[in-house]
C-alpha cells in the first residue's frame, strides 16, 4: 500500500463510499475482528469524531466568511471616508495648496501639462 498523503483532502465520493460501507457493516450482526483499527467501536467512534470535526468546520467557516464580508464592509466604509476627506481638503484649501499634497494628493500646478501636437503641413 502506498503512503498515504493526508495533507490533502480525501474526495467527497470516497468519504460517501465510506460511510455507505459503514453503514452496511452495521447490517453484520457477526462481524468480529481482532484488528482494532476496524472494529466497529473504533468505526463509530472514527465517524462520530469525523462528523463533529465537519461540523467545527462548517461553523468555523460560517464565521470566516462573517469576518470576511465584515472587514470588506469596513475597509470600504475607511475608503469612502479617505475620499470624503481628500474632497474637503481640496475644497476647503484648494487642489495647488501643501495641505493637499499632505494627504495624497498631487498639486495642480505640478500636474504635466498635455503637449500640442504639431500639425504636419504636407507639400
């Protein structure tokens, strides 16, 4: 058998194998093993810890996505507000004036101008 790489998640259908399996084990009434591993106590005890843990992630990853759209909500809230105070600071001191470059913002007069194109004259 080769080694088993438990870093990756084993796929749903294996999992849904599994349990249709255990479940047809619990039909053998005269199952009995010497092997630990795949007694039926360890099975039930191996299923009841899987579906615990399943749940955990299910909650922990309702919380996440919570957290998630929380911090995104407040990172737009502080951006809207940055842009509302860059909108006074341009109304109140003007958009050529240190108070605007002071938070961000490029001077009016240090803006490069936009070049003419020269027109060609054809002969």
């Amino acid at each position: 058998m080769p080694a088993q790489d438990k870093t990756r998640r084993l796929p749903s259908q294996s999992i849904s194998q599994d349990i249709n399996s255990f479940h047809g084990l619990q039909t053998i009434s005269t199952y009995n093993t010497t092997r630990t591993a795949a007694s039926v106590a360890n099975l039930q005890q191996a299923y009841q810890a899987m579906l615990a843990q399943q749940q955990s992630e299910t909650e922990k990853l309702t919380f996440y996505r919570a957290a998630v759209d929380a911090a995104r909500l407040a990172e737009w809230e502080f951006h809207n507000a940055a842009l509302a105070m860059k909108e006074v600071i341009r109304g109140e001191y003007g958009s050529d004036s240190d108070q605007a470059q002071a938070v961000g913002l490029k001077k009016k007069s240090e803006r490069k101008r936009p070049n003419r194109k020269k027109s060609v004259a054809m002969a």
